[in-house]
C-alpha cells in the first residue's frame, strides 16, 4: 500500500499521548534555593525538574537553561558579585518556575501538544494521565521529532518495496 506524505502526517498528528514514552523527572520543593537546584540537577541525568508545592502539588517546571541567567555576568563591581551571590541563596525554585506551563494528558493530541509546545516556546511539557492528575513525567519535542522520523522510515522502506 502507497502511504503518501499527507497520510504520514496525519496519522502522526492523530496520535495521543499516550503512544509516547514517559520520561520520569525529579521532582524539587518550591522552596529550594537555586544554589541547592543547581546541586539536584548535578545529581540526576535530566535537564528538567518538575516543581511542586508542600502538598506535591504541580506548580510549574524548571529547565536547567532557567538557571543560566543567574550565572551570567552583567557587571565587575563587588556590588554585582554580592548581588548573585544572594540570588542563589535566596531565590527559590518558586522564583525561577515556568508556572502557567500547562500539563498534557494521554488523550491529548501530537497537533495539540505541538501547539502548546510552541505557544509556550518549550521542548518539554508534564504528562498527566487525566486532566489535574498527579504529574507522571514529561513529553518532549525529541518523542514526536522520532515519531517522525520512524514513520518517514517505513514510509521509505514500502516505497522502496514496491
């Protein structure tokens, strides 16, 4: 059977959520010191922590690139140096969180994660089995961009049969 491109794509954008991996990620309080966040994500392998309240609550999402700005240097003077050094003991997890980051479910579709995925200018967002349920890891752009490519393959591969 003759899969045309239009075809890849649209049994690509009709695919849920629930057809990706899930990737678990720590998670840290909202109250941790940006000096003790950049300590967890040294201790794990992923760039990205979810952030919850007292109660686990989702409150929002940190990448490590969040943490960057806090490290760069803007001045010389001894008042700056001061200044960063209090930003990474004071500010928190709280702080520096992406919290109207919305969460996708398992029956969301790829069109509708890409689209948040865009709106929102991330590459990861939370996955939840059903809306306001506990968070079970996140989707990333990566998943989609294989899914991609493994249907484009096979696509190929048929073609190459006929």
């Amino acid at each position: 059977m003759d899969q045309t491109l239009e075809d890849m794509f649209a049994e690509i954008r009709d695919m849920k959520a629930e057809n990706f991996p899930i990737h678990e990620v720590s998670t840290v309080s909202e109250d941790i010191s940006c000096i003790d966040l950049i300590n967890s994500f040294l201790e794990q392998s992923s760039p990205i922590t979810i952030v919850t309240d007292e109660k686990d609550k989702y409150i929002g999402i940190l990448t490590i690139k969040d943490i960057l700005p806090l490290l760069q240097k803007r001045k010389t003077d001894l008042h700056d140096a001061l200044l960063r050094s209090r930003v990474l003991t004071c500010m928190t997890a709280f702080d520096l969180a992406k919290r109207q980051l919305p969460t996708v479910s398992d029956d969301d579709s790829v069109l509708v994660i890409a689209s948040i995925m865009d709106s929102y200018d991330v590459v990861f967002l939370p996955r939840v089995k059903e809306r306001k349920g506990p968070i079970l890891g996140v989707i990333s752009l990566m998943d989609i961009l294989a899914q991609v490519k493994e249907s484009w393959d096979c696509a190929c591969d048929a073609k190459e049969d006929d």
